[in-house]
C-alpha cells in the first residue's frame, strides 16, 4: 500500500489534472444527458427538452454543445492510458480485477441505497445491477476491460509494422470509422472498441514518429483551436439548417459522438499540452485516483434511471426552465463534488478491505487460468 501511495504522489500531475478535467466533463455531459432523456419511470413527468431539435434559444443551443462533452471526456480518458499501455511490456493483470471488484460492489451498495429509499426495482433492472459489467451497465468500464485484455497483442502487431504500413493502417481506419462512419452513423459496423483500437494506432503512431511535432505548443494549439472550431461549428450549422430544412429536424446531435473526429483531435491536444509541463502535485494526483469511482458511482444504472431524473423534476414544477442552463450547471457542479467526496470515502474504507481480498484471490484466480491453459497446450 505504502509504494501505491508513493507512485501516486511521483505520477505527472500534468496528465492527472487531464483525468479531474475529463471526469467533470463526462459528469456534466451525462446531466445534459439527464435533462435530455427520458426516463422510463418517470415517463409521465413531462421534464425533458426536445433532444435533437433544431432551437433558436441560447440556452438551449449551449447545452446541445454541451453533447460534446461525452466524445472529448471519455476519449481523453482513454488517450491519457493509451500513451502508456502502447509502451507497456508488462500487464498488471491484478488492477483490472481491482476495478471489476469496485464496480460490483459500488452496484451492490447502490442496490442497497435504492431500494432502502423505498423505491420498486424491476426485475430487468434488479438482474443488470448484479451483474453490471456482464450488461455493460458503466459502458466505459467493460469496453475498457475488454481493451485491457487485448492491448498487449495490439503492442506486438505495432512493433512489427514498418512505418510506412502503421500510417497506411491508421489512414485506411480514420477514412473508414472517423469520416465515413462519422457522417453516416451505421456503416462498417461501428463499436467503441473499433474507435478505441484506431485512435491506439494513433496514439502509438505519434509516440513512435510524431513526438518532436507532439511536443510542440504551437502544433497543439493549433490543433486544440481546430478541434473546438470543428465541433461548436458543425453544430451550430446543423441547428441553423434544421431551423430551415424539416427534414434535418431532430438530427442536429447527429455528429456527436465517440468517432467525431474532432473529439479526437481537441482529446489528442489536450493531452499533449498536459504532458509538457513536469510538475508534482499530491492533492491533484490523489482526485484523479478518485476519477473512476466517480465515474462509476454518479452513472450507476439505478442512481441515474430513479434519482437523477427527480432534480429535473423538481425544477420544471417549482421554477420552470426559464434559467435551465444555470440550473443544469448547479446541478453538476454539486454532483462532481458530491461524488468525489462518496469516492474518497469509499477508497479510504471500503477499498482497502476489498483490495486485501482481491489480493489473497488473485493467486487463485492465476493458477485456474494456467492449469487451463496447460492442458490446452497439450493438444497439437
């Protein structure tokens, strides 16, 4: 534990920052998500706004821009663990079962919580809180999960492209799931988990071959001003025309997403300007190690279908939507600290009784799948 501490006080606090800045991204978007949705167990509480609907109010076209959010925080996240695993030899197989065991147990309490508010869970809902990774319950941790598992085979197929076939590779990918798919929606069978391998590629491609380009500020912002002039702009243009064109109405969100292109690219910026300053901060490197419990417990499938709904709720019956905007950012301001407060609690009680335990498992754990793979490899 003391040299977990260590490493948590000696990482970059650059690139930690990027995580607390990612993770209130997410938990703004996924408010904006709140208003926008909705619920099924509220579906006779009128609360939402017209997703997706062309609108010639201010407010409400900031918080369509606001839809962003999900594409640039979650791929952040993903890049600032890309730049490393894409250099990693060693898979730190005992962390993942780390995180498993969090978002079980976080399910578990939530479960807990629910139902001693008195509210009736269904079956379908019941059976998904028990198993959350199985049902994709927190999306980001089984795509990240699987990722985990496959990245060490990813390493070893870009240490055997030349450089000439690594580029061809990440061109013919971007063309197809980044342009093609982007502006389509369907084709070639998009998943995260393809998004996630293109922009691997990248990020390996840039550490190989791009890293004096990378460690240019100008470069970066360059790209940073690019990206957030891509994103605001085909929105704001797509709004305008459906205002115009019916048949665009109702699709103005249409390029948000995790392969916009310039998610990535405004991601990609980011964490190069993050990286370059060397500086070590505690306090900054301890919340960012609260960011995947936040993550899990502010966007668990029971809090965010039978509680989050009820802020929303409440402000269209008491005050009306006339200042929504300030509003939905009260709401997630006070849920990101709400939630980084619960996630220090737990990682300073719970956490460690559950890592002792995930510790003394492991082994076991370990020699199943070699006494697997040892009989496997008997058979030629």
């Amino acid at each position: 534990m003391a040299n977990k501490q260590s490493n948590l006080r000696q990482r970059e606090s650059g690139i930690e920052a990027l995580k607390i800045i990612a993770i209130f991204m997410i938990v703004l978007y996924h408010s904006t998500q709140t208003l926008n949705s909705q619920s099924t167990i509220y579906a006779s509480q009128h609360y939402t706004l017209a997703q997706g609907m062309a609108t010639a109010n201010i407010q409400r076209i900031i918080i369509l821009l606001f839809g962003n959010l999900a594409g640039v925080g979650n791929m952040l996240f993903f890049i600032c663990s890309a730049w490393f695993l894409c250099k990693s030899k060693k898979q730190h197989k005992l962390k993942l079962l780390y995180m498993l065991a969090d978002l079980w147990v976080i399910s578990i309490i939530w479960l807990i919580v629910i139902l001693g508010m008195g509210f009736h869970i269904s079956p379908k809902y019941l059976i998904m809180e028990l198993f959350p990774t199985t049902f994709g319950n927190n999306w980001y941790i089984t795509a990240y999960a699987i990722f985990y598992l496959i990245y060490p085979g990813l390493n070893i197929i870009v240490d055997h492209l030349s450089q000439r076939q690594h580029l061809l590779t990440i061109t013919i990918m971007w063309l197809m799931y980044f342009v093609l798919c982007w502006i389509t929606g369907t084709i070639f069978f998009p998943s995260v988990l393809i998004f996630w391998l293109t922009v691997y590629f990248v990020v390996a491609y840039v550490r190989n071959y791009l890293s004096e380009a990378f460690s240019n500020p100008k470069v970066l912002l360059t790209g940073l001003a690019i990206g957030l002039i891509g994103l605001i702009r085909m929105d704001l243009l797509t709004n305008f025309l459906a205002l115009h064109i019916g048949v665009l109405n109702g699709k103005v969100n249409h390029w948000q997403g995790h392969n916009n292109p310039f998610a990535v690219l405004v991601s990609l910026s980011l964490f190069g300007l993050g990286k370059r300053k060397h500086w070590v901060s505690p306090t900054v490197n301890y919340i960012a190690s609260l960011s995947l419990l936040m993550y899990v417990i502010h966007e668990n499938l029971l809090f965010r279908t039978y509680v989050r709904p009820l802020y929303f709720i409440w402000v269209k019956e008491t005050f009306g939507y006339g200042n929504i905007l300030a509003w939905l950012l009260l709401f997630a301001v006070a849920l990101f600290f709400a939630v980084m407060i619960l996630g220090w609690l737990y990682k300073e009680s719970i956490q460690k009784w559950l890592y002792k335990l995930c510790n003394r498992v492991y082994p076991k754990l370990k020699a199943v799948v070699y006494r697997y793979s040892d009989f496997m490899m008997k058979f030629h």
